[in-house]
C-alpha cells in the first residue's frame, strides 16, 4: 500500500508511541481504489487490495510485540504448562471438596503450588543458570552462551516472594542468587555489573599487568558487592603477585591478597546449603550472627593491620583496603560499586542488613536504592519488582500482562493467591465492572482465546476453558463449533473434545454439520455415516430423496454394484438409517431376485416374494420405485408351478397400482423409463395370480 | 509401563507423519520426518539422522513439499531407501534418497488433484518394489507405477463418493486391503477387477457405535489376516477365512468385557509389533503396536494385558516400528515433537 495513503489522509487521528510500520508487497499498480481488511487467524491481517481490475489478497502477520521469545517457543511453553495446569486445578478441586469451602486457602496448599511453579520453572529455563563456579578457562570470569529470558526471571521472582514459604527466612539470599542469574537481563536498558564483567572478560587476554588496570579494581568491588564471590577470588588470583617469577619480590603484596581472598571466601551466608557457592553457610538466625560477628572483627584487624603501610603498590593496597570497605558495609562504597539500584538494593542485604525483614521495610529499603540511584529507564523487571515490594496485587497483574503477556498473567495468577486470604479473595471475588466473573477467570479466559486462534493450539484452549466456571463452557462451545469439519483429523478431536468434556449435544451438531458438509460435497457415503452417528433422522430422510433419484436412474445391476459399499455402511436394521433403510431392503430383493433369475427353485423365489411384500409394505419404500419392482418382479407374478401371492398380498398390490394411476394425475410425478406396455403387462399378471390364488384357497 | 529408554526432540514444527528410513547401516539410523511450520504455512520432509550416543537427532535433508503431508511410507528399490508421500493438494511424490549419505537422489512426482480430489487420501508402497496403492476418501482406489523416468497410474475403481476410503495396504502384489467409514474393510484383489472381492461388515455388534478405521496392517507370513484400528479405542482382526466374525483385540465400545481396551478414542496407526516373540500358536493374532489420540502408545496381544510404553498428555499421531531394529519406535507427538524409544 503507497504509504502516503496513511501519511495523509489518516482516518484516525493518531496519538501514543510511534506506529509500527509493516510493508506490503501486492505488486498491483497504484493506485489502489478499494481495500478492505480484516482479521485471518491468530494475528494476521488479511488485507484485499483492488486496483481496476486486479486484485490481491495479502496476509500480514502483525509481530507480537515480545521479541525475546519467538512464537514457537511460546507454543512450547504453552503445551508444557497444560500438565502441570491441570494438576493443580484438580488439587484444588479435590482440596475444596474435602474442605467444603470455595476457598482452597490450606496450610500445605502452598506445596501444591510449590511444586507447580517449580515445573513451570523448569519449562521456561531448563536448568537453573549459574553465574559464577563455572571454570572453564583462567580467562572465563562470567558464562555469556547461555541467555536467560526475562520471563524466567519473573516467574522466579514471583516465586520467591509468594510461593516459596520454606526459604521465606533466607529471602535475602534468594535475592542475591535471582540477581546473580539475572543481572545480564538488565544490560539492555542501563549499565550492569555483569555487563562490565562480559566487556572486561574479553580484554582479559590483552592485558600485561592486570592490577595496573582501574577497571580491575572496579569490576572487583562491583562484583563483591552483589555478592559474587567466586568471581572476585578467581580474580584475585590472577593478580600479578601470584605469578612465580614475581612471588618472591611481592611477597607481603601477595601475602594481603591472598588474605583478603581467604575472608571473602569465609564470608557466612544465611541460608540453607552453598550449591557449590563459596561462603560458610548457616542455616540457624543465632550461629550466623555469632559467625558473622566474628567475621566483621577478623575483617576490621586486617583493615588495621601495620602491614597496609608496607604495602608499595599503591594500587594493590587502595584496591584490597576498598574492598573491606565493601565487606564492611561502607554504603559510599556500595554506592561506587553498584550500578544500579537493584544492585546497590542486594549490596545493602549482604553487607548492611543482612536478616529476613518485613515486606514493609524491605519496600522502603527498595526506595531509598532507587533514590540514590534514580533510574533513566525502567526495565520491563523493575516495574514487576516495586509491584510485589509494594504487596499491590493488581499492580503485579497489570505488570505482567503489559509486560509478559497473557500467559504469564493466567499462570501466574495461581501463585499470587498463595500468600494469604485477602488476595485469594480480590483475585476470585466475582466483579460486576468484569461482567459478573472473577479476575483470575477473566485472564484465563484472554489467554484461552489466544490459544484459541492458532489452528496449533486451540486443542489445549479447552483444558483453560473448563477450569472457568462462570463463562468457560459458553466460550467452549464457541471454540468447538467454529472449527472446521472438513479434515478428519480436526473433526475427530473436535468431537474427542466433546466425549472428555461429556457435551453430546454439541458433538452430534457438529456431526450432522460434518454430515451436511460431506453430502453437499458429494462424499455421499460420508456424509450418510456422520448423519447416522449424529441420530439425525428427518436429514437421512431428506437426502434419501435425493438419494433414490441416482438409484433409480441406474437400476441395472452392474453400477448398483457401486452402492453394495454404501449399502453396507448404513448396517443393519437397528442403526438409524432414515428413509435409507428402503436401498438395504431393495439390495436384498435384488439379491433373491438373482437367484430366481437363473433357477427353477420355487423357494427362493418365496423368499424373493416374501422382500418384495416387505418393500412395497415399508412406507418409506418411494413411490417412483412401486412400478420398476413390479417390473422386475413379472417373473415372479407369473411363476409356473403355483400362485407365489396370496390373495390379500395381491390385493395389497393391486392397491398400490391403484395409488399410482392417482398419482399420475400430481405435477410431479415422474414416468419411469419402463417399456411402453409395462403397465398392462404387471395389471394382467397380477389378475391372473390373483385367480389362481383364490382358487387355491 | 514396559521397560523403554525415551528421548524427545522439539521440533518447533507439527509433526504430521514419522518413518524410519530402511537402511542397513551400522553407524548411522535416519527418520524421515513430514513437517508443517505453521509460522510460515509451509510443508517438509526431513531426513533426520539419529545417534543416541552421543544423543543427536539433526536434520540432515530436507525437501520442500507443495502441500502438508497425508499418507507417508517407506521402503526400498534395489537397496535404495524409497519415500512416498501424498498430499492434501493430491499430489503424489515418490524421493529416492541416496543410502550413504541420506540425500535425495531423484524425486517423481504426480500433480495436484491427478490422484484425488479430496484433501486425505491414504497411500501404501509394495516392499521392495515401486507400485503403490493410493485410495481416498472421494472413492477412488489408484495404482502408481515408478516407470524410468516418469510416474504412470490407472484407476482400477471409482465409487463417486458413495464409499469413501481411509486406509490401505498391500497384502500380496496382487492383493490389497482398505477401509473406511463404518469399521468396513474391503479385499481387493487386480486380477478381478470391478469391485472389492470381499467386504467385511462394520455391524457386527448391534449395540457398538460405528466408526473409521485409520490404519491397516498386514502380517507377510499371515496374509489372510486383516488387522485394523479405528474409532472408540478399536482394533480388531477381519480373518478372510471367517467372514463376519472380527477378532476383537480392543475397543471401548465392543461392550466384551474379556477384551481390555487400550484406549478410548481414536487409534491412528496400527503395525504389527516383531519385537515381541510370543508362544504364537498359529490359531491367535500376532502382537501389535497402536497409537492413539489420547496419547498412548502400547501393544496389544490376545487374551493378554495391553502394555502401554508411553501415556503422553498429547495426542500420538503416528509411529513407526525400525524393521531392522524391532526394540526401536519412532513416533510423532502432537506438541510438536517427535520421541523415539528403545526398549530393553
């Protein structure tokens, strides 16, 4: 499309952040007299462009607006979160009903969904990414190949704060540990340590003296005061008085080196176990302060120590003395080291307040970091983390749909009701402004419909769909009958979706639809078989109608050979064939008809007598058939040996023959093909069984 | 659960079919792979090559394809892997890889509607030879023959669309077997042309909904014997010699409660499993391997437990047997993903 066509005359004025501009390509001439635009599936625009006489029908897909994860691994996500979906909501179920109570809020409840984050966790990342102990090379600081993805990082720091109640005491750390694997995420919109530390890595080789470097030093405080201590004692060890030609000279240098490396890597922690990390670990709240107290008095000696004045590298001895000052917890140090606030944020949680506190203070903590360090931009991260500090539920919601999307939103939801009741009952309370349905169903239901319009994902909309009480069985509904019947394969599903969920009424719609379909595209047979499997018996006798015209035209017994398959589909008497049964009833007479033709057996021709009655008996036998049988059936009037007919079986005949001659006299009776003299010749054999019937009884 | 190591591989594209390649090497095992990327609503076949040690399962070839892939199998000619495919354009495309080196050699090919003129039609390769059988669901029963350098077809039977047909294999090179709506199989047989020589019922429980069969298989040393799977978990014997009397092996809705039922909707793919050695006396089916929509993939033996060696929260659309290594199956997951089992 010319872009001036926008640029000009736009119809919408057009406000907000810059458009997104996506090219056509129609190769028609301009210009172009009309357009016409409407959605296809999923999020592609289906534009119609006539120009004159031409004109073309062009599919643009409108980018969905996270880059960071491309459409086929979103459907990864989307398929490996249904298991662990479904497995909570029936723990829900199976809770509630123990309980009696709508509420699942339950002193284990929080295992539950333990469990299914952790799964979720995994989804999304694969095994937890680890920062630092990975030592592949004397010249490997940080691990850069594998990325971590901002939607991971969310779902752990939703984790962390709502769901894990077990690690509540060691929060702090978990922090630490969530940043170490995440800082890199940052990059992207300001300056991070790790960032420094990637740059720094690849220079590395290039550099002679290292401690001369500034930036040596610096990248050691930064990357001490976030707490990654295997990174600063691996980058101690390179420090120049390490090597063997220099070790004897620089001895009391590298002695202070090796000192200050000796204390970081002592530094107690408050939580559980190491994970390989450097730090003594202390699960217990008492033996740590005991450890830590100790640790603060070995640092503050060294710092006292009379060997800092013997020291003559200047730089070593200002860079190692500035590092205490981190250990210390020297908040203008910090404030140096850090690059931005959540960084300085987790410095604070090392080195100053190092214990569990309320959410309160650990919100104000957050905003005076953000004061001494004001942000330029905000991360996509950052607006989610001041939401959960602030304990503003709908603030966390409203983040993570702008930010991650639906599936975030939906899934995530589940972990936000854990912390306590009051959430549980904001998120699941039923809203008039939301049309009568709750926050939680509202966002299950956007994503299912996300799900819904990929012909990839829709089968799994349902599981979402079902878990809505209020409006999911409406929208099923919707989902099931907008799909198409014309593959099998889709069909099939549709209707397995039906037996799951027990919705018979709408998997016998969809069949007499599929029926209709198939009938209407000339796959008689298949469409005889979903109309018969959908019950629908006034449809069979509608196109039994149709049906007969094709029969009767080709009566001969070669081409019925064509519908022996056909005839065979619609089975046996008990399933529902309609107006149809009459072909089943009209292939055995012309079954026991062949027989007679050849032989002189007078009891086979019973039998064919005995299908004949039975077809001109049946009401749904069609009228234009009454005189061809009689036709065909001549031989059978007129047998040699005796009258086949009884009296009121001729009579019943007779009387058909009689309806005819009446019918005749309609608009729209239709002579059938027969030989001109056909009529006299049944009327004449019928007479003469007829006497020869009554004299016999 | 039986005892079966399993890797899956995302392959960020829907699976229709999976084949194994039949090539005897030692080193290397190919799959050949009928892909549908819906982000740019293209078509593929892949030839994948697999080495469980170390674990690899990459792409070595692979082939654009006009439509998606309906019917995918494999065989050989003169030692060279053959793959034939149909599409939901009715096209016909016959790939002779080469065996070394799992590169395509030479491709045939028959347009667009020439075959069929509904989109699935079901399609069966003679083993060690180059005639198929294609059979659709607009009635049409075809055979293809693989001349020098050209495709040539005759079509043996048209029913108009009265009978539709969804399944087919070869029994002999004279005979075939196919299947369709209402549990029906038909025995075909070239030198009597004309019609089907033999139909076997669908009803033969008045209280059983009816159903499709979607797969056909047939045992090389059993040719009398017409195994079928379809609708409602269904899987039963037609055994020419018994007319109307099917072997039911399983089925929801047989309402027999000596026959355990494996599943409950539809079995897609149905092979005779050469693995299990069983104290065959010749009066009783042979084992067999079903996949299914509600996931499963399992053998199945008369009169015996059904073993299930996968329960996937997704459907299993189709798998595949390794002639030459029996304890290895292939199959293709519904999440887009294939996974292939070894079992001890």
């Amino acid at each position: 499309m010319a872009s001036d066509t926008v640029g000009n005359g736009s119809l919408v004025p057009f406000t907000g952040d810059s458009a997104a501009v996506y090219p056509l390509h129609h190769g028609l001439p301009l210009p172009i007299s009309r357009l016409s635009i409407s959605w296809s599936r999923g999020n592609t625009l289906r534009l119609s462009l006539f120009a004159g006489a031409a004109a073309k029908v062009v599919e643009v897909k409108v980018n969905s607006e996270d880059s960071e994860i491309p459409d086929a691994h979103w459907r990864r996500i989307a398929y490996g979160s249904v298991a662990p979906f479904a497995l909570l909501q029936s723990q829900r179920s199976s809770i509630s009903s123990l309980l009696k109570t709508p509420s699942p809020y339950h002193s284990d409840w929080w295992e539950h969904v333990l469990q299914y984050s952790k799964e979720i966790g995994t989804l999304l990342g694969g095994s937890k990414l680890t920062n630092s102990p990975i030592i592949e090379g004397p010249n490997i600081l940080v691990k850069t190949d594998e990325m971590p993805t901002c939607l991971q990082a969310a779902w752990e720091l939703i984790e962390i704060f709502y769901v894990d109640k077990q690690s509540q005491a060691w929060l702090p750390e978990r922090l630490v540990d969530w940043l170490a694997d995440y800082d890199s995420l940052f990059t992207s919109t300001h300056e991070t340590i790790h960032g420094k530390l990637v740059d720094f890595q690849k220079e590395l080789g290039n550099i002679q003296v290292i401690e001369d470097d500034p930036r040596y030093w610096d990248l050691l405080s930064s990357a001490l005061s976030v707490g990654w201590l295997d990174v600063v004692v691996r980058m101690l060890r390179l420090h120049g008085s390490y090597q063997l030609d220099q070790l004897s000279n620089r001895e009391l240098e590298n002695g202070l080196v090796e000192a200050v490396a000796v204390l970081i890597s002592k530094m107690p922690r408050l939580r559980p176990e190491s994970d390989g990390k450097l730090g003594d670990c202390y699960k217990s709240k008492p033996d740590f302060i005991k450890a830590w107290e100790k640790w603060r008095s070995q640092i503050t000696k060294l710092d006292h120590s009379p060997f800092w004045i013997q020291c003559d590298n200047q730089q070593t001895h200002e860079g190692l003395r500035n590092l205490l000052q981190i250990m210390l917890g020297n908040i203008e140090s910090l404030c140096l080291a850090t690059c931005y606030w959540i960084e300085l944020y987790i410095s604070h949680f090392l080195y100053i307040r190092p214990f569990t506190m309320g959410i309160e203070s650990m919100y104000n903590l957050a905003e005076k970091c953000i004061q001494l360090k004001p942000q330029s931009s905000i991360h996509r991260l950052t607006g989610l983390m001041i939401g959960i500090l602030e304990e503003n539920t709908e603030v966390v919601l409203a983040e993570c749909s702008r930010e991650f999307g639906p599936w975030l939103v939906a899934h995530a939801i589940e972990l936000l009701t854990t912390g306590s009741e009051q959430s549980e009952i904001l998120l699941h309370e039923d809203r008039y402004n939301l049309g009568g349905i709750s926050i939680v169903e509202l966002h299950r239901l956007a994503y299912a419909q996300i799900l819904s319009s990929h012909a990839l994902t829709w089968q799994i909309a349902p599981i979402y769909l079902t878990s809505c009480m209020k409006q999911g069985m409406g929208l099923l509904e919707n989902l099931l009958y907008r799909q198409s019947v014309q593959h099998n394969d889709v069909l099939l599903k549709n209707i397995e979706i039906c037996r799951l969920y027990e919705l018979d009424h709408i998997s016998s719609n969809i069949m007499k639809i599929a029926g209709v379909y198939h009938w209407k595209h000339g796959h008689k047979g298949a469409g005889v078989f979903w109309l018969q499997q959908a019950q629908d018996r006034s449809c069979l006798d509608r196109i039994a109608q149709q049906l007969f015209d094709s029969v009767g035209k080709s009566i001969s017994d070669e081409s019925f050979k064509k519908w022996e398959g056909m005839i065979e589909l619609l089975g046996s008497e008990s399933n529902p064939a309609g107006g149809l049964e009459f072909l089943h009833k009209y292939r055995d007479f012309k079954k026991s008809l062949k027989k007679v033709s050849g032989g002189k057996s007078t009891d086979a021709a019973r039998q064919a007598v005995g299908s004949l009655i039975l077809l001109m008996k049946n009401p749904s036998t069609p009228q234009r058939f009454w005189l061809p049988l009689l036709h065909d059936s001549l031989k059978l009037l007129n047998w040699q040996d005796c009258p086949l007919l009884s009296v009121s079986e001729t009579n019943l005949l007779l009387n058909k023959l009689q309806e005819l001659s009446l019918a005749k006299l309609c608009a729209h009776y239709t002579e059938p093909s027969l030989p001109p003299n056909a009529l006299s010749s049944i009327r004449l054999a019928l007479a003469t069984n007829l006497g020869r019937a009554i004299l016999d009884e | 659960m039986a005892m079966a190591t399993t890797h899956r591989f995302p392959q960020f594209k829907y699976v229709d079919a999976v084949r194994w390649l039949p090539l005897q090497s030692p080193f290397h095992r190919f799959a050949v792979l009928a892909l549908f990327d819906s982000d740019t609503d293209s078509s593929s076949i892949q030839i994948h090559s697999f080495n469980p040690n170390p674990l690899s399962f990459d792409s070595q070839f692979s082939w654009p394809s006009p439509s998606r892939i309906s019917s995918l199998r494999t065989s050989h000619f003169l030692q060279k892997p053959l793959i034939v495919a149909s599409t939901s354009s009715g096209s016909l495309h016959f790939l002779f890889a080469d065996p070394s080196h799992a590169e395509l050699l030479s491709e045939a090919s028959l347009p667009d509607a020439a075959l069929h003129s509904l989109p699935a039609s079901s399609v069966d390769l003679m083993d060690a030879a180059v005639e198929c059988v294609t059979v659709g669901e607009d009635g049409r029963v075809n055979l293809v023959n693989v001349g020098e350098s050209n495709l040539s077809y005759r079509r043996i039977f048209d029913s108009g669309g009265l009978v539709s047909y969804t399944a087919v294999r070869w029994a002999s090179p004279m005979e075939f077997a196919t299947g369709g709506y209402g549990f029906s199989l038909q025995w075909w047989d070239q030198r009597k042309p004309g019609g089907p020589v033999s139909q076997f019922k669908g009803d033969w429980d008045k209280k059983l909904t009816s159903g499709i069969v979607h797969s056909i298989d047939i045992h090389p040393s059993r040719k009398h014997t017409c195994l079928a799977g379809g609708s409602l978990g269904t899987v039963f014997a037609w055994d020419l010699r018994w007319q109307q009397q099917p072997i039911i092996l399983s089925g929801a809705g047989a309402g027999n409660a000596a026959v355990q039922s494996i599943s409950e909707s539809e079995v897609w793919e149905v092979q005779y499993d050469c693995c299990i050695k069983s104290n065959t006396s010749s009066t009783r089916i042979l084992p067999s391997m079903i996949c299914s929509e509600d996931g499963i993939l399992g053998v199945i033996e008369q009169g015996e437990e059904p073993v299930e060696l996968l329960a996937e929260p997704c459907a299993i659309n189709s798998f595949d047997i390794d002639r030459h290594n029996p304890s290895d199956v292939i199959c293709s997951l519904e999440w887009e993903a294939v996974a292939i089992l070894t079992r001890q």
